[in-house]
C-alpha cells in the first residue's frame, strides 16, 4: 500500500506541468527542489495516513505487534523511507509523460509486477527457482521481510534461506531506500529543470 502512493505524486505533478503551475513557480525566487521536495513530503503526509488508517484497520481485526515500543517505532519508520524514496520516483515519472492521464498509468503499470514478484503476498519458496532470485533481489521484498522482523510477526519456521536480502533485510531496506532517493531525487531535479524550462 505504502509503494502504491507513489501514483498521485505521479499524477499530481503531470497535472502541474499540464496547467502551468510549474512556470508560475519557476517565476518565482526559490530554488529548484523546493517545490519536488514540497510535493513528496506533503505526499508522505498522506502516505502517513494511509498507514495510520490500515494500522488501526489491522488493530481492530486482530493483528498485533510482537516487539519492543522502539521495533515498532523502526518498523514505521522504515516504511516511511521507502514510501518517501517511491514518491521520487513517482515524482520523476510525473515530469517524464504528457499528461494526467498517461501518468495514471505510468504511475501503476511498474508498481504491479514488482508488488507481485514480491514475498508481500505469497512465499518465495513458492515460486520457480528464477523468480526467487529476482524476488529476493525486489526492494518490495526486503522491506516487507524488514517490517515483519521489527513488528515480531515472522512466519512460524522461518527460514531466511542464504540470500543476503533475505539474511538481512533491515540493512537491504535502507540501502535500497538509500540508493533510490540517491538516484531519483537528482534525476527529479533535472527532470524538473528541464520541465520548467519548456
């Protein structure tokens, strides 16, 4: 749920480029992260929300945390990294289409096969050989492995097998996080220079 935010940030800045809110900003003396950095951290408001609502959802049906206060804390705030690294990412492929409409599509089309090739709903072992490399290798994987370890809700008999992602996935999470906002951030400052300058 927490990656899947990431398509409003996607559609919401195709929708400021489309009506011209980007040249009225460019007019204006700030600097160029300063409205991507505003649009990804109000969206992360929002992801906040999300999170909260299905938490307390989750409460209310009977799931429950198994770690210390400060597990839980680390757990949310893990989730709260990657979903900030996805807005970037959303954030980037927002500037790269035409429209809202395109960017509707563009903002879920990848988000599909990499929640799916995930251990987010079913188990590796369940899956070919192949695929469990590429889904132990999914950042989707490492954090859903990370949040389960912090919130003390692993499987019973879990065997974290010899992958490193799967052996560590709390480090794997925050590299992946790390190397995502070390990408896009960047590459969404280009992309919006060169947005606004059209």
């Amino acid at each position: 749920t927490v990656a899947f935010t990431c398509a409003t940030t996607t559609v919401a800045m195709a929708d400021d480029l489309q009506r011209g809110i980007i040249d009225r900003f460019r007019s204006l003396p700030m600097a160029k992260g300063a409205v991507l950095g505003g649009r990804t951290v109000s969206d992360l408001c929002f992801s906040a929300i999300t999170v909260a609502a299905m938490a307390i959802t989750g409460l209310l049906v009977g799931w429950r945390t198994h770690s210390s206060f400060i597990e839980i804390v680390a757990a949310f705030a893990l989730l709260f990294l990657f979903a900030y690294a996805f807005l970037w990412i959303g954030a980037v492929i927002g500037m790269s289409v035409r429209s809202p409409e395109i960017a509707q599509t563009a903002g879920l089309i990848w988000l599909f096969p990499l929640t799916f090739i995930s251990n987010a709903f079913v188990p590796l072992e369940t899956m070919p050989s192949w695929l469990q490399t590429v889904a132990v290798w999914n950042p989707i994987s490492s954090v859903v492995l990370a949040v389960r370890v912090l919130f003390g809700n692993l499987p019973p008999g879990y065997d974290a097998g010899d992958q490193f992602p799967m052996q560590h996935p709390i480090l794997m999470s925050v590299i992946w996080c790390l190397v995502l906002l070390a990408i896009f951030i960047p590459l969404g400052i280009s992309r919006y220079r060169k947005a606004a300058s059209r």
